[in-house]
C-alpha cells in the first residue's frame, strides 16, 4: 500500500483570454498550492479489473466522476493485471474552485505510477492529466508557476512565501465551473495585463502581489450567484477588500495575509457556519 497527497490549488491570477474552437478556453494564471489536502492510499487487489474508490465523502465512492475514469484509464491502458483499490480521505470540497477533483486525479496517476512502478516521465504523466482535465497538468506539481493555454504550458516559479500564509474562506455553497464559463462567453470577461504580476513574482515582491490579485470569472459569479455576492458582501466588511479575491469559478475567497495575522476571533463567530483556514504555502 502506498499514499500520495492532494494539496488543493488556489490561483493568485487568472485571466481568461478567449474561447477555442474545441470547447476550452485560453487562460493566463498564477498558481500556487497550499497544505490542505486529501489523502489517497493505493491497494493491489488481486482481482482482475476490479478499481473501487473508497471515500469518506459519497460523491466519489458512489460517481463515475473522472477520479475513477482516470483510474480505469490507466490500470487498463498499460495492461496491469490486477485491482485496485483507492481510498480517499477528502478533506478539499466539491465546486470551491480549489481543483479538488483534479488535484485527486493528479495524485492517481502519480499513485498508480509509483505502485506499479511503470516509470512514466513526468511528460508522460501531463499527457495523461490533459485527456481529463486541464486543470491536471498543474496538479501534478507542488509548485507556484504560471500556467498558460488551456493549462498545459507550466512555468515553475521560485517566490518565497514563508513569511505569509493564505486564508481560505468556503461558504459551503457549490459553484459549477461548467456553468460560470457559460456564462461568462455570453457576458464577456473582465481582463488585467498579467505582466505587472510577472515583475512582481520576479522581484518577490509579495507585498505588491497580494494587493493586485485578480481573477475573470469573481465579477461573473458574483453578478449571476446571489449567494455568492452576499457571501463576497459580507467577507468585506469584515477584511480588507483590495486583497480579497474569488479563487477559480468559486466559492471560495482567499487573501494572502502576514503569517503572524490573527483570525482566532472570526473563525471562533463563523468557523460553525463556513469553512476557514489559514493555509501555509508550499
């Protein structure tokens, strides 16, 4: 048996560039990981084809979600003569925009890599991730960098964290990332020059960074998900709103914030009612 972690993604930038004519979009982003994560645990079974997930959360035990697609994929694309068996300990939720279902596939191709010893390249593995997902080939690194295209093009970038840590702010609610980029080719996106965020993360200068977050699809789901606008609404009277910002298509808000801030008050009234966490940074 063997485990692999799942570390959730939040993106600092996120530009959407424009629709192709396959269905994905061109993106410009800014991606980081954080130490929430599910965990997996990977075990041979000796009957044949068999791949059955185990979850604590019934979504992925009871679904064909891609999670189990990717699984199947890969037992039977190289021709691996026994079943497995994948538990999943789910700690990231469903719909946040925190890539939890892709950040689990990551770690399955990364698992099933490892267990069986096929010696994939880490080429080979983004190959994989991409049929699935384009959020994926990211996941398969534990690493800021910049992500481009429809999220095969990763550029790791060195940026020094330590000294900070990333609130993480769910309301609990589900967002469909399907439905928000539907919404978004009809109404248009919002777009920022993503060169200044360059020069920042090139001079490491944090401070400038987590004034000028930004992401296309915040003002989408906050003009079409009264939830959410409410939720933004009520997050702002109580932070500061210039640092806030929408991770993903939703629902949750992050700000990167000095690792000496005290949240011991706010998530002592509302920790009952939303999820919060103050994350380190990989």
């Amino acid at each position: 048996m063997i485990k692999e972690k799942a570390y959730a993604k939040v993106n600092l930038f996120l530009n959407v560039l424009d629709k192709r004519k396959d269905g994905y979009h061109n993106l410009e982003m800014l991606n980081a990981k954080i130490d929430l994560c599910d965990t997996l645990e990977f075990k041979v079974l000796e009957q044949t084809d068999a791949v059955i997930i185990k979850s604590n959360d019934l979504f992925l035990s009871s679904q064909e979600n891609i999670v189990i697609q990717v699984a199947k994929y890969m037992m039977k694309n190289y021709q691996i003569q026994k079943g497995l068996e994948i538990t999943i300990d789910k700690k990231i939720p469903f719909g946040a925009g925190l890539a939890g279902n892709s950040s689990d596939s990551a770690a399955v191709i990364k698992g099933i890599n490892r267990l069986f010893s096929l010696g994939l390249t880490s080429e080979n593995m983004v190959e994989i991730g991409m049929m699935f997902g384009a959020d994926i080939p990211y996941c398969l690194t534990d690493q800021p960098a910049f992500v481009s295209g429809i999220g095969e093009k990763i550029e790791p970038v060195k940026i020094d964290m330590k000294n900070y840590r990333l609130l993480l702010i769910n309301p609990c609610e589900f967002i469909s990332t399907n439905e928000v980029f539907k919404l978004g080719d009809k109404a248009g996106y919002d777009r920022k020059d993503i060169k200044e965020i360059k020069e920042y993360v090139n001079q490491n200068n944090i401070e400038a960074l987590r004034e000028n977050l930004f992401n296309s699809l915040e003002k989408i789901v906050i003009d079409n998900f009264e939830v959410i606008r409410k939720f933004r609404d009520f997050l702002i009277k109580h932070h500061d709103k210039k640092s806030l910002l929408m991770t993903g298509s939703g629902s949750s808000f992050i700000m990167i914030v000095p690792e000496n801030t005290d949240f011991s008050d706010f998530i002592s009234k509302y920790g009952d009612k939303y999820l919060i966490k103050v994350c380190k940074f990989l």
